[in-house]
C-alpha cells in the first residue's frame, strides 16, 4: 500500500525575512511500536532587506509522529518525499508544505477454521459412531470423497474474497500526525537559487557531478528547481 501524507508548518522568524537565498530538507525516522516518528530538517539561507548583500543562516527541526495500523508489516514500511515547496508570509514567518508517502505492505493473515471445516470433522465423527451398525459396503469414502470436493471449491471462493478485501484496504496505514525523531537521514532536497551553480551545490553538500547526475536532470537547471542529493557519509 501506498499512502500520500501532506505535511504543512509555520516557522515564526525572530527577524524580518525579504528573501530565502537557499533552502534544504532533511528527514530522519524511525518505528516505534505502533508509531512511525521522524522529523524533518529545514535550513538554508534568507535576507532581511532586499538591498541587503548579509546572509543568515537558519536550521528548524518539525516533528512528526504517524500512527500505524495492526494489520501493517512493521519490516517493509518506506518513507519517501514526493514534494517540498514553502512560502513567505507576512516577511515574518516561513510557510513550509511537505507531500510524503508511507509505503508498507500488509501482515499475512493467519488461517483459522472455517465452519465448513467444523461441520466435515461433525460429519465424521457421527459417522464413526454409526459404523458399528453399517455394512462393510455401506462406509463412507464416497461421501467423503464428495465433501472434500465440495470445502476445496469453497475454500477457493473464500481466498478470492481475502484478496478482495486486502486490495480495499489500501488507505488504514495511518491515522495522525504528531512529535518526536531519531536520526536516521537519508537525503537532501535543494531548491536552487539565483545565483547558483551545480559546481557551488555541489561544493556545498560535499558531493560531485557525477552523484547529482544519477538522481536529477542536469540539462537544464533554473532558480527554483528542486534536487534530490544523498547523504554524503563518506
């Protein structure tokens, strides 16, 4: 299953914000119990004045915490972020709006007898008690034989069903979002400025060409263009 989660912060700035220059994001998870918890790390560069040639530098932390359903597969759940744009508002505070999916798949269910099965063992025992009284002729292999027919169509018809009913349940991996992380990062979502070079981006997040290359279109880069860059944990 695939859930798509939309994530929206306000991060108030204690001074006045006329430009971000530059701007990243990080995410870190983990599953703890029934709670997926991570958090996402916003940092970059703004200036206060438009005329202004200063740069400050800012890093914000934005916990999350999801809740996961009883019936999800705890080892196969993957996080990925599908956008990430943000916003100015009222030169005071930074609007940031974050599209992510969850992906995990579901338990296997365990079999459990089914009242066809309970009604065959009733069927045999009363036939055992009654094989005193019949005929050496008269047993009961092809009534069996008929009745074992009859629960293997019917257990077919009931897999159909499971796996109708899997298929519905696509959308109950996940119920809130809340607080708390540990880090676990994976990779960084630039979002080019004026100004800026894949030399200097690079230069910046301790990468190379050639790593950008297998993860974006390099051929045609503008202000505003987002990139996918890996953690550098060399």
């Amino acid at each position: 299953m695939n859930c798509k989660i939309p994530f929206t912060k306000d991060i108030d700035f204690e001074k006045k914000v006329s430009e971000i220059t530059s701007i990243s994001l990080e995410h870190e998870t983990k599953v703890e119990e029934d709670t997926l918890k991570g958090n996402f790390i916003v940092s970059g560069d703004f200036k206060s004045h438009e005329v202004s040639v200063n740069k400050e530098p800012f890093s914000y932390i934005l916990p999350f915490e999801i809740d996961l359903a009883e019936d999800i597969d705890r080892d196969t759940i993957e996080f990925m972020i599908e956008d990430f744009t943000y916003e100015i508002v009222d030169n005071t505070i930074l609007r940031i709006n974050i599209d992510f999916n969850v992906i995990a798949s579901l338990k296997e269910k365990e079999e459990e007898p089914n009242e066809e099965e309970v009604l065959f063992q009733d069927a045999s025992n009363a036939f055992l008690e009654e094989e005193e009284v019949l005929d050496e002729d008269e047993r009961k292999e092809p009534l069996i034989e008929e009745e074992k027919e009859v629960l293997e169509e019917q257990k077919e018809e009931e897999t159909k069903e499971v796996k109708e009913e899997e298929r519905e349940s696509e959308d109950t991996i996940i119920n809130s979002i809340k607080s708390d992380g540990k880090e676990y990062a994976t990779y960084h979502i630039h979002m080019v400025s004026d100004g800026e070079s894949i030399e200097t981006i690079c230069t910046m997040y301790n990468s190379n060409l050639n790593i950008l290359q297998d993860y974006n279109d390099l051929a045609n880069i503008t202000p505003g263009d987002k990139l996918i860059i890996p953690e550098n944990n060399e």
